[in-house]
C-alpha cells in the first residue's frame, strides 16, 4: 500500500490519507477484508501525528468503507455487489428510494381528487383559492396585459431580492394596515409557501420545534414536515389559539418558531380577537419566540371591524410577516415577507439558494395589480360576500342538523363539523358520487391526527347558482350517509336481540329469598 502526502500542498495532511485510502478502496487496490495498518504504525511510517491518521480512518469509517473487527485490527469493509437490473430485464424499482419528504409532500396532493376534471359536472367547494371568474369581470386581464405591452425591459433579469417598484407599492400598501418598512425589508416570493419553507429552513433545524394552531394550512405542515421540524399543535377556539396551551408548549417545549394565521383562518375562518394577538405577542416577548405571520386573505372582508395584524401591534421586532397576491389571483405566484432589516438580509441569502430571484414577469404583473386592486376591492368584496350568503343559506336549508357551521366575517372558506357521527372521509366518496366535492378536516392536522368529521368548504371557486346546487347535493349526500349509517347498525341491533330472546330458560326456579341476597351482595356499598 502507498500513500504519499505533500507537506507543500493546502489540503490537511489527514485529508491527503483519507483520499488517497478511499480511491484505492473504491478502485480495488484494496480489496475488501484488507487488512490496514494500525493507525501507529502508519502514522510512523508517514512521519506525522498518530491523531492525523485516526482522523483519516474516521473518515473512511463514516463512509463505510472500512470497519474493526475484533482481534482483527481495521479491515476493508466487505461490499455486496449489486447485478445491474438490465441485464436480469428488471425495471427500476423507484418505489424503493423515495425518502420522507415524498410522503409528506403527498399530502399536499391528498384533495386533488376533489377537483374536477376538464368537462366533469362536478362542484367543487374543495379549491384552496377564488376562482378567476370575478376579476376577469372586472378588467383584471386588461389591466394585467399593459405592462406585457409597453413595458420596457420586461424580460431582463430582475432583481435578486425583488423588483425595487414592486417593493416599494408593497411598503406603501402596507403602510395601509399601519406596517412600517422600508423597500430593503421587503423580500419578494414565489407565492406565500416558499415563505414559510424560507423562513424553516432559515430557522429551524430537524428536530427543531415549531408550534402551530390546530388545524392549520396544509402549506405549513407540508414545509415543516419536509424541513424535518416537529410540529407542536396548539388547539384553536371561536377567538383562535388558546394562550393558555401555548404558554404550556413555549414553557416546556422551547419550539422556536410560532406559526400563525390569525386573520380569517385557514382552514377555520376564524379571526383571533385583539385580545388573544395581544397576548400572544407576550407569550413571545416572555419566551423569546419569533412568530411567522400569514396575512393573505385580510383584505376581504365582509362583515365587522378589522382587526390590526400581529406584525401592526408588534413593537419588538419579533414578527415576520407574509402575504401574497395568489388568494385572489391564484395564477399570480408572487408574494412577500417582510422582517427585521438584518433578518431579511439572512433570508434573502436562503432564497438565493433556492432560486435566484422570483419571476420578473410575475413581478411587472404584480405592481400592476396594485392599483387595479385598489379600483376594484369594493367590488370584489361584494360578489365574495353574496357567494358566502349563498352557501350559509344554502347549509340552513339543506344541512340543518347534520352540519354544524359558522358564518366568517371574511376570507374563502366556511369549516363545518359533521353531525350523527359521519365521518367527513367517507362521507366524501357519497359527495363525489352526487357530483360535489369538499377538503376533509384531517388534512388540517400534523400526521392527520384530528378533524375525522370537519370538512372545509370553499365559497369564492364557484358561482352562486352552482353554490347553491352544490350546497344541495351535500345535504342529499350528507342524507344518504346517515341512513347508510343507520342500516349498517340495525343487523347487530337485530342479531343481538335475537341472541337474547333465543338463549334457553332456567330449569330451575331461584328462591326469592335467595336472589334477593345476590342482588344486595353485589350492590355497591
């Protein structure tokens, strides 16, 4: 065996070992169950430390490479070679090498079968975003087509961080809700999920903790799952998360990182009262915690008083917020987070290595749908609000007593918890045979643990005519289910009976004294 090293040369002396070790194992020059020297004699055969030598070994131990044997010093590990699969006329088994993230990213895929197929008479209330129908009536197409038109430079490449008028109408729309930033605090975004995958990968670590309402956007588990993070879930009620369970998670768990959506929540529609922001924003100044703020759907509302954002009343820096546009234009894939400068600048570094920079195309777009928005908001609002009465007077109608729902101040989506029982998987494969469709709560919940009989219904993907025939396809579903139910228990209701009346009778008489004392011997005392 010969091993040279250059006392000359930049690489570490034990990296020169380690490398020139490993090519001759991996080119046969050592065979496996060789024999090495022991790291002594090889480190005095070498003239260097014994320790350059142990790191050298180390090296090829953790590559597997090489193992100890006992009595039997350090050998070449032994390989099992593999036949190549074409020559046995074997296809690639793919199923075989897909890691974790694959399963986790499935989940995203998990209501896909919800959505209808091009000429399918389906109704879906199972969309994660508004249809394009009520911005197309209102000019959206046009008022997108003039920077196609007659802006110049257009296709040259963007800026990294982010185009600088773009961000510069996002500060001013911002500065509407009472957010101050400056341009430089602005990062734009392929769409609001490569945020929160942004700001996991800046933050967390696997194993690392993050907490959660439950339920929550799928998006968010989808990221974290894949980053390799565990999801604490912190449980919701009718004002949002409990600060009472998330003082308990950031005391004893340390996770560090909270995720929120505490304007018309999604999936719940919920909106977290002032009362509970303000004391979140505690929980996190007491316990040190960034929060990461998901703000997409405030601009519509319907009904009620705004509420400030989280990142509006934060006055310590503590709160990362995110937006986007693609709620409401779902074919927009731009967003933007906004942070503290420094951690802004450290994020923007993790979305260069994930993407160089977000579409400028996108990005013309997006500063064009600023002022078209600020035309057409009141207009929006009115036709989302008439599809949301539509779909809560259609459940009156159609679902009383087998649905129970609460009607949103604003945003996309009503959450209901089924009655008598059903179950919101099953009763789905009912739904999709009647020709309507909806998002199962399980898919809510960190490993589908939870939501078994909610279910999630989008109001702003369809029109109100379809809404409402929707609506009563549901209730004739929802109908079936519980009657299919009901069958389903009445066989061992019967065969039960039946084993009663048929079991034999005494042949024998029981004093009455006798059973008397049995019963008051086995009374509780």
């Amino acid at each position: 065996m010969l091993v040279e090293i250059d006392r000359t040369a930049n690489a570490p002396l034990y990296l020169q070992i380690h490398q020139q070790l490993r090519e001759m194992i991996l080119i046969g020059s050592l065979p496996e169950q060789t024999r090495l020297p022991p790291t002594r004699d090889l480190a005095k055969a070498l003239d260097v430390n014994r320790t350059t030598v142990v790191n050298a070994y180390r090296r090829l131990w953790g590559e597997g490479l090489i193992e100890g044997r006992s009595g039997g010093g350090t050998i070449v590990a032994p390989y099992h070679p593999v036949k190549p699969a074409a020559l046995e006329g074997r296809p690639l088994a793919w199923d075989n090498l897909y890691t974790e993230c694959v399963s986790a990213a499935k989940s995203g895929l998990a209501s896909e079968r919800a959505l209808p197929e091009e000429g399918e008479n389906l109704i879906t209330f199972a969309l994660g975003v508004a249809s394009g129908d009520v911005t197309a009536r209102h000019g959206v197409l046009q008022a997108l087509a003039e920077p196609l038109l007659h802006e110049k430079g257009i296709l040259e490449r963007p800026v990294p961080q982010g185009s600088p008028r773009l961000r510069k109408l996002i500060v001013e729309y911002l500065e509407l809700d009472g957010i101050r930033a400056t341009p430089s605090q602005v990062l734009v975004l392929s769409g609001a999920e490569q945020g929160i995958f942004i700001v996991g990968q800046a933050l967390l670590g696997r194993g690392d903790g993050v907490a959660v309402a439950s339920p929550t956007f799928p998006g968010a588990l989808r990221a974290f799952s894949t980053i390799g993070a565990r999801v604490h879930s912190i449980p919701m009620d009718s004002e949002g998360i409990r600060l009472d369970v998330a003082d308990g998670i950031l005391r004893h768990l340390h996770p560090k990182l909270l995720f929120v959506e505490p304007t018309f929540h999604n999936p719940t529609g919920i909106t977290m009262s002032l009362e509970r922001r303000q004391g979140l924003l505690e929980l996190a100044y007491r316990y040190q915690t960034p929060i990461l703020e998901l703000d997409a759907r405030s601009m519509l509302r319907y009904d009620g008083l705004r509420v400030p954002s989280l990142k509006t009343l934060d006055r310590q820096n503590h709160v990362l917020y995110l937006s986007t546009f693609s709620e409401i234009v779902p074919g927009l894939r731009v967003g933007w987070l906004v942070g503290p400068q420094r951690v802004s600048q450290q994020l923007h570094a993790v979305k260069n290595s994930i993407e160089s920079y977000t579409s400028g195309l996108g990005q013309s777009l997006a500063c064009a749908l600023f002022p078209w928005l600020d035309e057409h908001l009141t207009e929006i609002i009115t036709a989302y609000r008439a599809r949301r009465d539509a779909m809560c007077d259609g459940l009156a109608e159609n679902c009383k007593s087998l649905l129970r729902w609460t009607r949103p101040d604003g945003g996309l989506f009503i959450w209901g918890e089924l009655q008598h029982d059903l179950l919101a998987k099953p009763v789905l494969e009912e739904a999709l045979r009647t020709g309507v469709s909806y998002v199962p709560g399980s898919h809510f919940f960190a490993d589908g643990r939870g939501g078994k009989q909610s279910l999630r219904l989008n109001f702003a993907g369809e029109t109100e005519e379809r809404i409402t025939e929707g609506v009563e396809r549901l209730g004739r579903a929802l109908r079936a289910a519980k009657e299919a139910k009901k069958e389903a228990r009445s066989p061992a209701r019967k065969e039960k009976s039946r084993v009663l009346l048929d079991r034999p009778r005494l042949t024998q008489e029981i004093p009455t004294a006798t059973l008397a004392w049995e019963v008051n011997r086995r009374l509780p005392p």
